[in-house]
C-alpha cells in the first residue's frame, strides 16, 4: 500500500480546487420532483403523497414523504432506502402497501436524494457518519410518525440502510419488528481491497479530505447503466424507473460515494454488529441469491447474533428486491406483509 500512496494522494491534491465551489442554492433540500414523462402509473407518486423535512440540531434537513391507505389503517411501515435511492424508486412498493391497508413512510438518507447536499456537489454521496441518519430515524419516529401503541409499527432498512435501521434499534428506537432488505454489512463491489479502503478512507476523513471520491470512481452519467445492466434487477421495467426519475429531476442524480462515506459505512459496521445482542424484537432479513452489492456471509452472521431473527434468500433476485421481476417481488412483498401482520402492536413502540 505504501507504494501507492503518492499515486492516491496526489490524486486528492488535483481535486482540492474544486473544494472552493460552493452554492447554497445547490445543497438546499428538494421536494416536489416532477414526474418523468411516459411514466407507467404503477411508478408514479401513490394517492395522496406528501413530502416533508426532518431536521436534527445542526444535522442537515433529510426529506420524507408519506402516503396513507383509502380506509382506516391496520398498521404503519417506515423505509430506509439503500445508498444512491431516492424515495421515488419505492412508489410501487408504497402503493402496493397502501392497498395493504399500510401507511407508509419513506425517509431519505443524509446527502441523498431530496435530503440536503454536505458538499457542492449534489451527485455525491457525502457523509462523515452514519450517525446523523440514525438520529434522524429515531426522531422521524418520535416526533412525526408517533407509533400510537395499538396498530404495529415496522421498520424497514434496504441495503445499507439496514445498517442503520440496526443501529437505530440498538440506540433505543422503538418497533414492533424490523425488516431488512438485501442488507450490506460488507461491500461486495469496493473499489480496491477492504482493508486498504478502510484506510484510505479514514485517513482522508481525518485530513478533512473525505468529500473526495475514489479515483477513477465518477459523479452521475446521462448514459450510466440502469438496474439491469448494474445487476440491480432482472426486471426491465422497474430496472428503468430510478434513471428515469433522475434525467427527469436533476436534483436525484446519484453517483458513486466519497472517501468519507465508505469510512463513515465501515464505522456503522463495526458499531452495528457490536452491539446486536440489544434488537430485542423479531427480525425479518431478505435477502438475494445474486447480489452484486451485498455478501452474503456477513448477511448470515449478523442474523445468526440477533436474537429473534429469520432468514430468507431469494436465490434468483438480485440486489433490488423491490425492484425485481413479479415472480420474486410478489413473495418479498407477502413476506413484509406478512412481518407487518405477525408482528402486534406493543405499548413500548410508543413515544
């Protein structure tokens, strides 16, 4: 690794200009995306879709949205997207909720989506800690959500957003069970080995060098492959309907992580699996057979240390379950209905 480090840091030393550019206007958080034309309905924002803003002391605004059943509901449901989602890449999956008699919350993490941006550069994926997510997780639930004791009250944590549903449960939020989608606790795709990464990462964190990507790594591209061609997703349809909102929505555009964040995801890694003996609640893991994102031994580790937990690999799905083809989807879908039902509402996930 020595011998690389001039190459690496050199590197960094030609982006450190761009560290001037700054624009408020760019950062601000962002609601009210405009929907891509020719969008089949199904994609589209469900019934009654309302956009909101959480903010913790002097953490950045993360957007929300939400969206209600037609009659009364038997049950509240809150999603913590994967890196590089915004919470339109899950409007099927709230409306077929919804139908469900569910209300479902979607909450975007730091410094995606709609949130607001760390750094200039609205296509980075930038955060110096999972820390701030999980806080917000557990005020979105305390002070907007407010589980009301008698209708169940579940969270669900996608790709990494498993990591902080987890952490959120360890410090003390309260749910009636916990779902995890195709959960990461390790990378199945860093850009070099895990150890060097970890500290490279670390070490630009510390030099306050972390906004920085990878080199070689790029920004959003107009032509950069959608949810089939990055084996997000068998599913033609719904591999398309993420880049569609992005060209559509230039406030969406994701690209790949900075330095800081793949420390900041290695921390919350370390943390989580720490400390798993506190998720006292059951926990539903779901997980892909051919998955380019996640590895699958850690998946299978972390379930083995929950108390209550239960496994179950879809060995056709990619990554993407919410996004995969009908055979897959419709029994992930029965097993979050079903997380939802088997899981009674206790008085302690109350506020």
């Amino acid at each position: 690794m020595r011998r690389r480090l001039p190459v690496f840091v050199l590197a960094l030393l030609l982006a450190l200009p761009l560290a001037a550019c700054d624009d408020e206007d760019v950062r601000a958080p962002f609601a009210d995306s405009r929907t891509p034309p020719s969008l089949d309905i199904r994609f589209q924002p469900p019934g009654g879709w309302a956009w909101g803003y959480v903010k913790v002391g002097d953490d950045l605004v993360q957007r929300y949205g939400v969206s209600a059943p037609h009659g009364a509901p038997r049950g509240q449901i809150l999603i913590l997207p994967g890196y590089g989602e915004s919470a339109e890449a899950w409007f099927e999956t709230a409306r077929n909720l919804n139908d469900l008699d569910y209300v479902v919350w979607i909450l975007e993490r730091q410094g995606q989506g709609g949130s607001e941006r760390a750094t200039p550069w609205r296509d980075l994926g930038h955060a110096a800690s999972f820390a701030p997510d999980v806080t917000a997780t557990r005020a979105m639930v305390k002070a907007v959500i407010r589980p009301n004791g008698q209708d169940p009250f579940v969270v669900l944590g996608a790709g990494d957003g498993g990591l902080v549903a987890l952490r959120a449960l360890e410090e003390g939020l309260r749910a009636d069970a916990a779902i995890l989608s195709s959960p990461n606790f390790d990378l199945a795709d860093p850009p070099r080995s895990k150890g060097e990464l970890i500290s490279l990462a670390r070490w630009a964190r510390g030099l306050k060098l972390g906004f920085l990507r990878y080199p070689g790594q790029a920004g959003w591209k107009r032509e950069g492959p959608d949810g089939v061609a990055a084996k997000l997703t068998h599913d033609q349809a719904r591999g398309a309907v993420q880049q569609a909102w992005r060209l559509a929505n230039p406030d969406l555009r994701m690209g790949a992580p900075s330095l800081a964040w793949y420390a900041a995801f290695y921390d919350a890694v370390e943390a989580t699996t720490r400390d798993l003996k506190r998720v006292d609640i059951p926990v539903v893991m779901l997980d892909a057979g051919q998955d380019v994102k996640a590895l699958p031994q850690p998946q299978r580790a972390v379930c083995a240390a929950l108390p209550r937990c239960a496994e179950t690999r879809y060995a056709a799905a990619r990554h993407a379950l919410h996004l995969e083809t009908d055979s897959v989807r419709a029994s992930w879908l029965k097993a979050v209905d079903d997380a939802l039902r088997t899981a009674p509402a206790s008085p302690a996930a109350a506020p």
